[in-house]
C-alpha cells in the first residue's frame, strides 16, 4: 500500500511540476501584439503612420481622377513620404502613379489646346502647349512635329485673327 501512494504522490507531483513549468514558461512563448518588439508607443506610432500612408493613398487616387495635376502631384508627393515614414513605401507602384498623372495632364493639356485655339484664345493655348511639351518629355512621347503643327496653328489663329480686327476697323 505504501509503494501505491507514494506512485501516486509522485504521479501528483510530476503533473503539478509539469503545469507550474508551463505557467512559468507560458509568456515567454506567447507572441506580443507586434513581432517586431517595438514597445506599446512605438507600436502605435507605426500603426499611425500606416494609417496615414493609406489615407494618402486614398486622397491620392481621388485626386488623380477629379483634380488637375498639379493636386495630384502635391498628393504623389505626400503619399511617397507618408508611405515612406510608414516603412511601406512602393517604387513601382510610385513609378504607375506618376505616369498615369502624366498622361492625365498630357490629355488634359491637348484638350486645353484644341479649346483655346477653337476659341482663338492665343496666350493660354500656347500655355497649354507648353505645359504638353514638358509632360509629354517627362514620359518620353514627346514628338517635335506634333508640336511644330500646334505652333502653326497657333500662328494661323493669330494671323486671322489680327486680319479680322484690321478688317472690323
């Protein structure tokens, strides 16, 4: 009867070791909120500044589809440093943003042209023009002939309409 009890006071005395080992051992197994071991403030921190890289990435998308360039060029330009201060910065991703607000502008710019000569509008068609021509080279389609023809249409608005003014007077 004794060696019963004392198997049974052991089997006891193992599974109490065991579970008094588990409870000492339990938090430094357990993972912490983050894996990167950054404290509590620093944590939130990093999760501030990711949520402001994807707030400007949003502003950033909205305004690349309903505002001029150069809005959307200030929001790229605060996108690639919140992203950056975020740790989750993206040149590919910057590379296809920039591009599509180039094209945007280029389109847009060629537009402006078109209007302003059809409203023989000579100071901001050139504008325009000049605004295509820097673009248009930023993203490598620049064509010196396309812009060689814009020039002589502007000269031919201008030519016809300083004809209709001498010939109004």
């Amino acid at each position: 009867m004794c060696c019963y009890q004392l198997i049974k006071s052991c089997k006891y005395f193992n599974i109490a070791a065991t579970l008094l080992l588990v409870l000492l051992l339990a938090p430094l197994g357990l993972s912490q909120d983050n894996n990167t071991g950054l404290s509590p403030e620093e944590n939130d921190r990093q999760q501030m500044l990711e949520r402001e890289a994807a707030n400007a990435l949003r502003r950033l998308k909205r305004s690349m589809e309903k505002d001029g360039f150069y809005s959307g060029r200030v929001a790229l330009n605060i996108w690639q440093s919140t992203a950056k201060d975020a740790g989750n910065f993206d040149q590919a991703k910057y590379d296809e943003f920039k591009t599509q607000l180039y094209e945007k502008s280029v389109s847009d710019s060629l537009r402006c042209v078109e209007e302003a000569l059809v409203e023989e509008d000579i100071y901001n068609a050139n504008f325009c023009l000049q605004t295509w021509r820097m673009h248009s080279k930023e993203l490598g389609t620049y064509d010196q002939d396309d812009y060689e023809v814009y020039l002589k249409k502007m000269a031919d608005a201008k030519a016809a309409n300083a004809a209709r003014r001498a010939k109004e007077k």
